[in-house]
C-alpha cells in the first residue's frame, strides 16, 4: 500500500459489493415477486439483469431485493419500485430489455415509464375488451 | 459478471461453531448449488453476532432476515423459499424480530440491541473477517492513512488523551498515559504488545472481537507504534482461542501483502511488523509483567512495579501494552474525533464497554453498551430476564478479580469509579448474572478455586493465602464453619489484598470480601444454622420425602442411582441420609411433589 488513493480504490470496489447488509439503507429499493408465478414468467432473468444493471452503473444507493408472490401472476415478472418519500411504482410483464430502460430512465433519471406500470396494463386490457 | 444479489451471513464466531455453523455452510454451499443460485447468492462467515444463546445464527441480506438456532435440515428451506421465492421463512427467524404483522423488524429495533451502541464491535457480525477488503470498505485503515499522512506522533497522542479513552482490560489506566511515557523515553527500540490473553471464566470479549474483526487490532497496534516510535509488536494470545489465532493471523498476512504491515507504510518511512506469540493458558500471563517475561520466553512470573513497562517493559527496552478492546475503540477515536468519543459514557468513563453476558440470563452473549448504562437495563433489557421465572440476586463482574452487585444495586450504573466504589470491579467484562438459586459462599469459593489453581506461587500472600481463604470456605459450605472463621477469612483476605505482588493477588480476595460485604447474613445461616439458603451446598442439604404427599408410586426408589430410597408399595417411602448422594434425581421426577430439599 503506498498510497492512500488505493485504500480507496479498494474501499469503493468491496463497498459496492457489501452495501446491501446496511440495515434498511435509506436508498431505493427494486423488488421482483419470485413466486413459481413469477420464475416460470422469467423473473429470475429479471432479477439477475437488475443486478447486473446496478452494479454496472455503481448504483450503490439501490437495493435489490426479492419477494413472494405479489398477486397478479398473469402480469409477472412484477418489479416494484420504492423510492424514499414516493408511491411505489409496479412495473408488470418486465424483461431483461425492459430493465435497462427502468433503471436509466427511472432510477437514474427519476422519471417513471408510465407504458410499463401495472396501471397501463389494466387501461390496455379494459380497451381490449371493450 | 458477479452478479451477487443476495448475501448470506453465517455467524463464525466460538460459539456458534461449537452449536455446528461449519455445517451449515456446507449444507448452504450444496443447496444453493442444487438450486443452480450459487452464483447469485454469497455466503460469508462473520465474527460474533452477540446473541450466542440462540446459535447458530444466519442473516440474509437485503432483507436482514435474521434466523436463529438454524438447522442443518432448515437450510434446504431457507434456500428454497427464501433465496429462491423470495418468501422468507418466518418460522425460522427470531421471535423478537418479527412485528406482529409479520414485517420484519431491522436489526437495531431488536430489544437485545436496542440499546447497545456498537464501537469495538462494530464491524462483528458485519464484515468476513478473513478478508481484508471488507474490512477496508469499512473504513479500515483509513485512520492509519489519516496518521501516517496528516498527523504528527505527538498530534496521535493528544487525541487519544483528549478523548479519555481508559484501558478495557480492568484497571482503567488511562491508555493515552502510557503512550505518552513510552513516547517520552529515548528514541530507540520500543515495542507495542496487545494483551489478548483472556482467562476469566465466563469472558469471550476479545476474543469475538478477535475473531470477528481481527484487523481493526492490528490498525490500532501500527498507529499506537507510530504514536511512541516502534517498529515491531506482539500479540499476546492464549493457545486456546485456535479460531481467533487462525483468523489473527491470516489478517496479518494480508495486511503484508498489501503493505499495510511492513516497511515504509503508505510510502512514508514509517515501518512496523507485528508477530502472534502463543500463551499456555495461564491466568497469571493477563498481568502485564508476567506477560512479557512469558513472551521473552521465560515462565510467566510477574515482577515488582517499578519500573513501569513503559520505561522498561519487553526485553528491558519501553513497550506498553494495552487489551484487545482498547485497541479496537483507537481507529475509531482517531477517525471521528475525541468530541465524538467524550459525548458517550459518563464523566470519568468514556465511550462504551463490551461485556460477556453469561449465568442465569436468558440472551447469553456479548453487549456492547456505552458507560452509564445501569446493571437493570443490562439484565433486564438487553439480556431479556431471569429465565424459568426466578429472582434475580445478584451480578459478578470482573471475573475472579471483582465482586457482586446485589439487587439493590441494580440501578448502579456500570462504570470504572461507579463499580469500584461498591466494591466490584469493572473488570475486562465478564458479567454473570446469578438467580435466587446461587449461593454466593458457593461462588465465592468458586472463584477462589480458580485463583488458587492460577496462582504462579511467586509470592507468599498470593500462594499460601488463597489456599487457606479456599479451606476455610470449603470449611464453611461443608457444615463445619465457625463463626470466628468469618472473621479469619475478613483478616486473611484484607492482608492479601495489600501484601500480594502483582494483580492477581491484591484482587483474589475481592469475591469473597464483596459477597460477605452484600451476603454476610447468608455466610451466618451456613455456620451458624449449618444451612445454605439457596439450597446449592450439597453438605448442608438433605432431601426428604413428605409422608402425606407420597403415594407410594415407587418411581423415586426407581430412579434413585444409589438406591437410597426405600419402602412399601402405596405407603410412604423414606430416603436413607447416609446412602443419599443429593444428586437431585428424585426431586424431579416426583409426580406429586412429595420430596422436598431442607
């Protein structure tokens, strides 16, 4: 070690890593329903981008997490979105390629994608029936 | 890509390896494989979490579900549920983790840590002890940088003056005290040694911090060797802790590979090397002098002070020594500043202290809470009560050097002057909490027992005194103590405590002068009633069958294993009191509640 930039480099590198076992970091948090409803739609594809994605970015404000079936198995993957002093939003039918646009549009750029909300599903499957 | 998403912390601390936590990680290792999520999910074993009463103890994080007395057979569970599902398990977790709505409740609104504040813990139960790159995230060895770079020996010094950080090994010297006049010797060799030879019963301290954390040690040991000017230390540590040496040493070796350890640290010309030297096991190796004659080589013999250590310690050149917890709070103090340390504790006791809570307490484990904290919150609060609904009677702290808090007591709170004025000690931080049960001439003689086995024999008070303070105890709890061997044992231990030669010695009496100082009525019923009231002294009891209680049922004289009792069928059985062993046996399986103990 010789100097104090790479305690540093090394500090940042294993923090990214660690941060999750902060207690109840006062970030934001992602969470994918992995019920079996949710793995046979592809939530573990889901999940693994989402982690992928925020390692990528260093997002080490986010957390991501996982949950029990969240009651809409016909719209899985469900990924909701809780930002501190928000409405949580519910992203329904997610995908690997989905997830690249939530994460830089909305937890980057904090600007929900209206089209992917659960909200939007239930507008398009009322216009579909009527 | 690592794609961790999930991590898995496994307690590695002495406790729950000894209730099997190797296991569990196997079982993880496989499971997770069989779920084709090894790769997602990292398990990492941790230093102590604290609460070793309900080990083996695993949290998962993100969630920080915190499950408790994990078994093999519950991991396929956990793993599939929860790490796969994402449902967690909550029969598993913890009780008091859980809201009643089934929301798990974050670590720190836990009442077992609730009120703890966790310094020289704080990294326990947190980071893998093994990897030094945690420990780095973690802020680790950011102070030693911050030393190195910004701040002068004397500037170090100052701060840890200024912060009024007092020795955790018992005594309570000030450790900046020591530096200082180590400082002020002449340049030359010094050395810096940690005191990691814990020998109490009942106190697992340092070694969990050890364990759990064992770099933040080695830090404090370089910036303690920058701020007196030394180039090489000694750890101290008994044989008998295999976990905290393997991991002691492990960290050592990183921190050389990485140059945190060695020659010109972070570039400057300041080096330090630092090597474990194993202790046998003997109590008397904790007193400092004793300490360095046994890491000279020599047998583990205490000297007359002075000259004090600091003048002429290791191998007759400056050295200070100071306890594993002490060095645990100095990166800390150096990276937050003196302020922040002196708003914690109380006047004179700064910070906090960790303690080993053990006896008749429900959460058996370690606590770390800042000075101040009263006895009551400790026992009550953290530790969760007297199980099996009995009466709390007293607390010993420090071990066989300290004394016992009664009851009304309990509201002392815990700091050095606070603990030395009603004569316990503060000591390195065993607590045993006892309940109406224990006979305090019985505890008494327990810790003079030990004494008595770790005397070196060096001086005469110490070897020949303890012994007969023991006889006359032993004297006592048989049944064939006198009322003027009360007043002998008063007179022994007085003069031992102001003749013996080192610590060992002046504090061996301090059991039994605090226990006949709170329980003299109690030393009373034993010679002159010839009767332990807590009914513990097996010499002075006797089991009796009640005659109008017994129906003759015959399981006593069953289960008897010497077979002491005797009669007939559906009448009333008698125990004979020459053959009784009063092991208790009949006692408990008694369905009527016929046998009594007088």
């Amino acid at each position: 070690m010789k100097s104090l930039q790479e305690l540093e480099a090394i500090r940042n590198k294993t923090l990214n890593e660690i941060h999750m076992r902060n207690d109840r970091t006062e970030g934001i948090r992602i969470v994918v329903g992995m019920a079996t409803c949710g793995i046979a739609a592809g939530a573990r594809q889901v999940l693994n981008a989402l982690v992928d994605e925020v390692k990528k970015r260093n997002l080490s404000q986010v957390t991501v997490a996982q949950t029990g079936c969240i009651g809409m198995c016909r719209l899985e993957p469900i990924v909701e979105v809780y930002m501190p002093g928000e409405e949580k939003v519910t992203y329904v039918k997610m995908s690997p390629e989905k997830v690249a646009r939530v994460i830089s549009e909305h937890i980057v750029n904090k600007k929900a994608i209206k089209e992917f909300t659960v909200g939007s599903a239930e507008q398009q499957d009322k216009e579909e029936r009527e | 890509m690592n794609l961790v998403r999930s991590h898995v912390l496994v307690c590695g601390g002495t406790g729950c390896t000894s209730s099997g936590c190797e296991k569990l990680i196997k079982e993880f290792d496989v499971q997770l494989a069989k779920a084709g999520i090894d790769k997602e999910v990292k398990v990492v074993k941790t230093g102590c979490f604290g609460l070793c009463a309900l080990g083996p103890i695993v949290i998962v994080y993100p969630e920080g579900a915190f499950y408790s007395m994990v078994k093999e057979e519950n991991i396929e569970e956990i793993v599939n549920e929860h790490l796969l599902k994402g449902r967690i398990v909550t029969h598993l977790l913890y009780d008091e983790s859980v809201h009643e709505g089934e929301e798990i409740k974050p670590l720190n609104e836990i009442d077992f840590y609730k009120k703890q504040m966790r310094i020289a813990l704080r990294n326990c139960g947190v980071i893998d002890p093994e990897n030094i790159d945690e420990y780095i995230a973690f802020d680790g060895y950011k102070a030693l940088g911050k030393v190195l770079t910004e701040m002068t020996p004397e500037e170090v010094i100052a701060v840890v003056k200024e912060s009024s950080l007092r020795g955790r090994g018992g005594a309570g010297f000030p450790t900046a005290l020591k530096w200082e006049f180590a400082a002020k010797q002449p340049k030359g060799q010094k050395f810096v040694c940690c005191n990691a030879d814990e020998g109490d019963p009942g106190a697992f301290m340092d070694r969990s911090i050890l364990e759990g954390d064992p770099h933040c040690v080695i830090e404090a040991m370089t910036i303690a060797a920058y701020a007196i000017g030394s180039n090489q230390g000694y750890i101290y540590i008994r044989a008998e802790y295999p976990i905290a040496v393997n991991r002691l040493q492990k960290a050592i070796n990183q921190a050389k590979e990485y140059g945190l350890l060695g020659d010109n640290i972070f570039g400057t010309d300041f080096s330090f090397d630092l090597e474990i030297r194993l202790g046998a096991g003997a109590f008397v190796c904790g007193e400092e002098t004793a300490l360095m004659t046994s890491i000279e080589g020599y047998r583990g013999e205490p000297r007359p002070r002075p000259p004090f250590p600091a003048v002429k310690g290791l191998w007759g050149v400056p050295t200070i020594l100071n306890n594993v917890e002490t060095y645990a709070n100095i990166p800390q103090i150096i990276l937050n500043g003196a302020e922040w340390f002196k708003g914690i504790g109380t006047e004179k006791s700064k910070g906090t202290k960790v303690f080993a809570l053990g006896g008749k307490i429900h959460n058996t484990g370690l606590v770390e809470v800042p000075m101040g904290t009263t006895l009551r919150e400790i026992v009550e609060e953290i530790g969760g009560g007297i199980p099996d609904g009995k009466k709390f009677k007293a607390a010993q702290t420090g071990g066989p050097s300290g004394g016992c808090i009664p009851t009304s007591l309990i509201d002392t709170p815990i700091d050095y002057d606070s603990l030395t004025k009603i004569g316990a000690m503060m000591g390195s931080g065993g607590l045993i909490v006892m309940d109406e049960d224990s006979c305090m001439v019985d505890i008494a003689k327990f810790f003079l027992e030990f004494t008595v086995d770790e005397s070196c024999g060096k001086c005469a008070p110490c070897r020949i005194g303890t012994k007969r303070m023991l006889e006359i105890l032993e004297k006592i709890t048989s049944g064939n103590g006198t009322v003027e061997d009360i007043e002998n044992l008063k007179d022994l231990a007085n003069t031992i405590k102001s003749s013996a030669l080192c610590g060992l010695g002046q504090t061996a009496p301090n059991p039994i002068l605090s226990t006949l100082k709170y329980f003299e009525d109690e030393y009373m019923a034993h010679v002159v009633e010839k009767r332990c009231p807590a009914g513990a002294c097996k010499d002075l009891l006797s089991y009796v069958i009640i005659a109008d209680k017994c129906k003759g049922c015959t399981i006593c004289a069953k289960n008897c294993p010497v077979n002491a009792i005797s009669g007939e069928v559906k009448k009333p059985f008698v125990i004979d009191q020459d053959t009784c062993i009063k092991c208790g046996v009949c006692e408990g399986k008694c369905p009527f509640k016929a046998i009594v103990r007088q």
